[in-house]
C-alpha cells in the first residue's frame, strides 16, 4: 500500500470507531476521563498556566498561515495534482482528528453529568414556574446587597486577571459538595481572537490540544465569571456545553464573592426567561415584571454588546458549530447550551438557592 494513503485511510478508521463509541460510556468514563485524560491536562496546565498570553491562540496563528501558505503554492497544479493534494489535505486532517481526541474530545463520548450527579432531567411547567421565581428573588436579591439600589445595574469592580484568580473559590466550595469538581493548576486566558470570537458570537473556547481556557475578554464584565468557570468545567473534562453551563453557574453561585453568585444566578434567570417567552408570552411577561430594573439594565448592557457585532459572520459560524456538535455527540446542536436548565430545576428541587 501506497503511504499516501495511510493517514486518509486512518480517518476513515477513527470515525468508524467513533460510532461505536457512545456504546460504552463507562468505559470511557474510567480509563479515559477519570484517568488518561487527567494526566494530559494537568501536564498541559503544568506546562502553560504560567504562560501570560494565550500559547494555542499562537499555534492556531501558525496553523492558519500555513495553511494559506500551502493552497497557495499548489494553485498551479490544483488541476493536474488534485488527487495527491486531497491525499495530503485528508492526511493532516486526520492527524489532527486523532490529537483532538486523544487530547480533549474522548469526553464527548462519556458517562452524562445527570447519570453521575443522579438528576432527573423531566421537569414539568409547573416546576419551571416555580425555580423560575426562586430565581428571580435571589437574583433581586443579590443586586439589591450590591448595588442598594434596585434600578442600579451591576458594575463588576474587578479586573480580568483577579476575575481569573477569583473563580478558584467558587470551585473549591463546589468541590467540597462533588469531589470530580476539584479544579487544579490554573490555565486560564484572554483570548488573542477576543475580536473574531465576539463577531463569530462566542464568549470563549477550549483549546483542546494545549488545556487553555480562553475567554473573549470584551465580554460585558458582569457575564464574565460564569463564562470563564464554563470554559474551566471544559477543561475538568466536561464536554457537553449544557454540562459546563450548569457547572459554570454552580460553580460561579458558590463562590464568596456577591458578584460571583450574580453573575451565576443571573445568567440561570436570563436562559429560564428565554424559555418562557417561547413557552408562554403571558407569563414572560409577567415574570419580567418582578425583576429589579438594574438586572433588566444588565440584560439590555448584553443585548446592545452582541448586537453592534450582529453580521452574517456569527450566523454562519452558529450553523457551523450547531452541526459541530451535533456530530460530536450533542443531538440538540446549539440548543444544547439551554438544556442546562433541566439540570438546575432538578438539582434546586430539593436544595435552597
């Protein structure tokens, strides 16, 4: 056999494993997530936490150029040579298939966080209702304590690199509850791409072949710890978006710091709110009636920030990844990033907010 086709037909060999794989989660559970998986992050963060800028933003740089780099030298003999060179291009791709795997995306395929945790994930209106109105008072709550003004919006009087160093507390109270939520050796980062991030429509990333969390650092300040402890439950091994935001907002409630938990409940309140106005307008309606006007405030700070970035650029990336995690083992796409709201109405049925 021709080593041309070595690499093409090993692609073809990992997906074929890949279907098979969500056959046996346990299995990947312990030898890959809670085991192999640990090890290679820790050595990541080990190697690059200390790092100040973001180490894979620069590989992806590299990567990019490269790339633009190569198409640019075979232009010419595109239509002579086009077999050779969709060899070739089939042969980085599934290098870079097997290391985003072996790395990172195995924990697509592990046992579910509402099996682990022993959630229900059905939950009646009835029982929205009610967490949607708990949340609503804590969250008044909370801003009233910061601001002694209900119509105030929350103003977050930290840096980006102390918001870094605060999300430890959040996850170590968290971890004293679920000891698999224990975060070790920091490896967080404002991301080089904050600008083609935020018109692509994204608050941050995973980088799975370096364990960096990246976080757009032009993000509303107020949004910006549960985004950052979501990127963190990425880098814990948690894959599915609607695990991390969950983790995210538990992890950002626990947290000492009265910010921390407004930014966690705030952020729970607003995805509940969103259910509703396509549930129910009515009652949309007049549960946005019972929230202080300085959340609203906040609400709107987010909206008119998204909003000035609004192109067909994040439309086309959202189609993109919707169909990214779909083939990853998250059937609801994008819609996967609200499901967290299951887990929250069921975790909170038998706990105080």
């Amino acid at each position: 056999m021709k080593s041309k086709y070595i690499l093409p037909l090993f692609l073809v060999v990992q997906i074929i494993l890949l279907k098979i794989l969500p056959f046996f989660p346990d299995f990947v559970e312990g030898l890959y997530s809670n085991n192999l998986y640990i090890r290679i992050s820790h050595f990541s963060r080990t190697l690059l936490g200390k790092v100040s800028f973001s180490v894979g933003d620069c590989i992806y740089a590299i990567l990019i150029l490269s790339a633009i780099s190569w198409f640019w030298k075979i232009r010419k003999t595109w239509k002579t040579d086009w077999k050779d060179h969709i060899l070739t291009m089939l042969g980085k791709i599934s290098i870079f298939y097997f290391f985003f795997h072996l790395l990172w995306a195995f924990n697509y395929y592990r046992e579910p966080l509402f099996e682990k945790m022993q959630i229900t994930k059905e939950y009646s209106d009835a029982d929205l209702l009610v967490f949607t109105k708990k949340l609503i008072l804590k969250t008044n709550e909370i801003q009233l304590l910061i601001t002694k003004n209900d119509s105030a919006k929350i103003v977050f009087p930290y840096t980006q690199d102390e918001a870094f160093r605060m999300n430890l507390n959040g996850y170590e109270n968290l971890a004293k509850e679920y000891h698999y939520f224990s975060y070790e050796i920091p490896s967080v980062k404002k991301s080089l791409f904050s600008l083609p991030l935020t018109y692509m429509g994204f608050g941050g990333y995973l980088n799975p072949f370096t364990n960096e969390a990246q976080v757009n650092d032009l993000l509303p300040m107020y949004n910006f710890p549960v985004t950052t402890c979501h990127e963190m439950a990425h880098q814990m091994g948690f894959a599915s978006e609607s695990e991390c935001n969950f983790i995210g907002v538990l992890a950002s409630v626990k947290n000492d710091n009265l910010y921390y938990k407004y930014s966690g409940y705030s952020f729970a309140l607003r995805y509940c709110l969103g259910i509703w106005q396509v549930k129910n307008e009515t009652i949309f309606k007049q549960l946005k009636k019972q929230i202080h006007p300085g959340i609203l405030k906040n609400y709107q700070e987010s909206q008119d920030f998204w909003k000035q970035y609004d192109t067909f650029i994040d439309k086309g990336f959202h189609v993109f990844y919707d169909n990214f995690l779909k083939i990853n083992h998250q059937k609801d796409g994008l819609e996967s990033y609200s499901k967290f709201v299951d887990l929250m109405v069921n975790y909170y049925k038998t706990r105080e907010l």
